[in-house]
C-alpha cells in the first residue's frame, strides 16, 4: 500500500508539473533548462572530486595497487669478473659469453691522444725500450677503436694469461711471435697473419696501426674462440672515499725519461683518480676525456735486463713470485706484497698482516715498474 500510495502521489506530481511547465512563457522555459544543466554539471564535478578522494583511500590502504603502475628498479647483481662493476643480467647478457681482448697500444709521445683506454676493464702498464711505456688493454664488457696497436712483448704474457684472453699485437720479433703461436693459439690475433680489415693505418708509419674490438671478436668468432672464460676474480668492495685523504697525488717515475712520468691526481666527487702522462692529461682519443680510474695497483718487478733473441734485445722482468706492491684507492694507500704462483694463475695482493686487499669496483690500472723506481705521493 505504501509503494502504490508513494507513486499515485509521485505520478500526480509529475503530471501537474509537466502541466504547469507548459503554461510557462518560452523565456521561463530556457531559464529553467539552464538552471537544470547547471545543476547537473556541478553534480558531476562534485562526483569527479569525490570518486578521485575514494580511489586516493584505497590506494593508501592498499600500497600494492601503486606499485603496478610503478616502475620496478633493476637490479644490478651481474659482477664483471675483471674489475668488479656489477650489471643487470640484461646487461651483462651482450659481453658474458665473449672472450676478453688483451690489445698491445703504444705510449710514444707521438702516439698520443691513444684510442680506447677509457674502455678497457683493466690496462697494465709497464717498460718496453728506450724508457717507454706501452700499455696491455683488457677488453670485455666495453668495445672501442684502439690503438696504436704495437708489437708484442713476452712478459706482458703472464698477466694477459689470467684472463684467458685472445691476444691482439702487431707482430714483434720472430721468437716473441712463435711464442704468443704457442701459447694462446687459435687466440693468437697478430697482425703479421690477418692483416686488413681487421687492422688498419689511419695514416703513414709506425703509430698509426689501429683495430677495434668489434673486428676482432668477429675473428674470433670465426676461429671458433669467442666463447666465455672462466676468471678468477679478485676481492672486490663498494666506494669507501676517506674523510681524511692521504694520497690525493700520485707519481710513478718508471725510471725512465719524463716524457712517461705518470701523475694520478684523485678526485673526491667521484671518488677516482684522473690520469697525466708527460706534464699533461692523459686523454683518450674516442672520448676526448681524461682517463680516470677506481683502483691504481703498483706491482714492483724485479728488473731482468734485456733479453737477447733473434739479434732484438727486449726487457725482461719477473713476473711470477712475489715482490712489493702499493695500492691506491678512496684516497688513501695500501702497502703489502703482491703473489704469483705460475702464468696462468692470478696474480693476488696481500697487505701487511698477511689478508687479502679488496678493490674498488671499476677500471683498474696496473703499474708494473722495475724494483726501485720512484713511486711518490702525498
């Protein structure tokens, strides 16, 4: 009875209404539609505002609902055994299963600005004759145009051979060559035998012989050596800068003439060190910046005197053993003693009290200088 009783009342009510509403003049008519559209307009509004505050609620109280839309960060938990540096498995995906480039570059003063050194994971660095230095670049997350690309030295055998390497040189002397046949095989990548276009001149004469890593993992490849290594990995640690630096200027003398004097000067916002070779900055040519570095590690050899073969008299250093070693890093040093058991085992550092030091995650630069040569800092 009520619901009947409710619309008789309600149906009377519209029917007078719309009555009414047609006795109005055509100007009531229009101010009363205008009326009407305006009140419903505002409902809207009222109704947008308020549903946004409802949805608003319920995301607070259920946080899962925000996190959908939210981008989920990546992690990086990939280690790059060379130096550390940790990738997404996105990432370390195009370098993990390549095998790591060992590239001979030179460091006459007519040589400079080099290619690619920024890009290598690690370069060591040590004499070759005539008080110059030349550089071994090990090359496995980044790729680059390097060079100048010399010749091969047989020392610089031992260290390449931790990381398994394929190794690029442009020739050297008939034993060093035999040699490097020997010992790295299908990786042996000598200029001598695979000429162009893998190695290339961007000019006339001896310091303008270059290649890339692009060119050479495809000879790889094709040899059937692109493939992962198993290295054994160093001890590494997060950024730790000192609050109190007491090695913001390193110098390394090489004992040789100053065009080679090498002068790494840290840089606290970054936490690394920015290399000078000769009075200037060292720049790498493919970047136009200066090389800095995470870790400088100064290994002392014991000096052999030249070695005498094929009538081409080359340095000799002892490589296996052990000898001292200083270690630059957050701004600060650790002494200690370097260990190598055999060639292709790693090399390994220990500081005073016998435990092994951790590096920082990043490029590394390996100084290897004949015992005695003056090493300074401050």
């Amino acid at each position: 009875m009520y619901s009947l009783g409710t619309s008789l009342v309600q149906n009377w009510f519209w029917v007078n209404w719309m009555r009414k509403f047609k006795e109005l003049s055509a100007v009531s008519k229009i101010l009363i539609l205008l009326l009407l559209i305006v009140l419903v307009g505002a409902w809207g509004v009222v109704g947008v505002v308020l549903g946004k505050k409802s949805v608003r609620a319920l995301e607070i109280k259920s946080p899962v609902a925000t996190l959908i839309n939210e981008k989920i960060p990546k992690i990086a938990d990939y280690p790059n055994p060379i130096n550390g540096v940790l990738y997404t498995k996105r990432d370390a995906a195009t370098w993990k299963d390549r095998v790591p480039l060992a590239i001979m570059v030179e460091n006459s003063v007519v040589a400079r600005p080099q290619s690619g050194l920024s890009k290598a994971d690690i370069v060591y660095e040590a004499l070759a004759e005539g008080g110059v230095t030349r550089f071994a670049a090990i090359f496995l997350s980044q790729g680059s145009q390097v060079g100048p690309v010399r010749s091969a030295r047989d020392y610089y055998y031992d260290w390449i051979s931790e990381y398994k390497a394929a190794y690029s040189h442009w020739g050297g002397n008939q034993y060093v060559r035999v040699l490097a046949s020997q010992l790295f095989g299908a990786k042996d990548l000598d200029q001598f035998v695979i000429g162009s276009p893998t190695y290339y001149r961007l000019c006339y004469g001896e310091h303008c012989g270059y290649t890339s890593t692009d060119n050479l993992w495809n000879v790889a490849t094709a040899r059937g050596v692109n493939k992962p290594v198993q290295i054994e990995s160093w001890r590494f640690k997060d950024d730790s800068p000192s609050k109190s630096p007491n090695a913001v200027e390193v110098t390394v003398s090489f004992q040789g003439d100053y065009g080679y004097v090498v002068v790494w000067r840290y840089d606290p916002a970054t936490n690394s060190y920015l290399r000078s070779n000769g009075g200037a900055a060292h720049i790498d040519k493919e970047t136009g910046q200066q090389i800095r570095v995470k870790t400088i590690v100064v290994c002392s050899l014991q000096n052999l005197g030249y070695k005498i073969v094929t009538g081409v008299a080359n340095r000799n250093f002892q490589t296996l053993g052990e000898n001292n070693v200083k270690i630059f890093q957050d701004g600060t040093l650790s002494e200690g003693v370097w260990k190598k058991a055999s060639r292709e085992s790693r090399t390994r550092f220990y500081d005073t009290s016998g435990k092994e030091i951790a590096l920082n995650q990043g490029q590394i630069w390996m100084e290897m200088i004949p015992a005695g040569s003056a090493v300074s800092y401050k």
